[in-house]
C-alpha cells in the first residue's frame, strides 16, 4: 500500500480500518532520516497494513501534543482508528515487521 503523509488537518481521515502506523517524525532528526526508508520498504511488503507519515514541524502541532509525543521518531499503532500500541526510537526492518506481525494478531 502506498505511503501516506498527514498534517493536523488530515490526520483523522488517516485512520482507516485495519491497521495504520504513523511514524512521527521530523528533517532535523538523524535516527528519523534512517528509519524513514525502513518505514518505506516495509510499507511495501506489508499491503493490508496503512503506512502514515507525519512531519512534526511548526504548523503541525496539535496532534503530537493529543498523543502525548516527546521523542521521534515515534511510531503509533491504531486498528480501525482506536491506537493500540506506540513505540519510540530507531527500529531495525526484523524489529518493525514482527511488531506489525503481532499487532495482526492482537
């Protein structure tokens, strides 16, 4: 499935059914510039998950500071809109795709 990218206005229309995971982010971050093409590949080999990139800059505030972000990159999980899960820091592939793996089962 194609990647997406969401700005405070777009946000909630971002949050499909199914599972998304939104990946905080920012230009200025260096683990965020490395785990943003780990982010891109597993997006394309997982189709039935939505893959949602959300700058953190000055005019996208309210929905980091809704969801409580302090660190990126920051990846939150919801199923058909409701957040399950977040996680913080730099995940290698291994670690994103076993997190999606059990994020389906739950």
């Amino acid at each position: 499935m194609a990647l997406k990218h969401a700005n405070d206005e777009t946000f909630e229309s971002m949050l499909t059914s199914g599972l998304t995971l939104v990946d905080f982010w920012a230009a200025w971050c260096g683990p965020c510039q490395m785990f943003g093409p780990i982010f891109e590949d597993v997006s394309e080999s997982e189709s039935d998950v939505n893959f949602v990139k959300f700058e953190i800059d000055d005019t996208n505030r309210r929905i980091p500071a809704k969801f409580g972000i302090r660190s990126i990159p920051s990846v939150l999980a919801f199923k058909d809109g409701e957040l399950k899960e977040a996680r913080t820091g730099l995940m290698d592939t291994e670690t994103l795709t076993q997190w999606i793996k059990e994020l389906k089962v739950s």
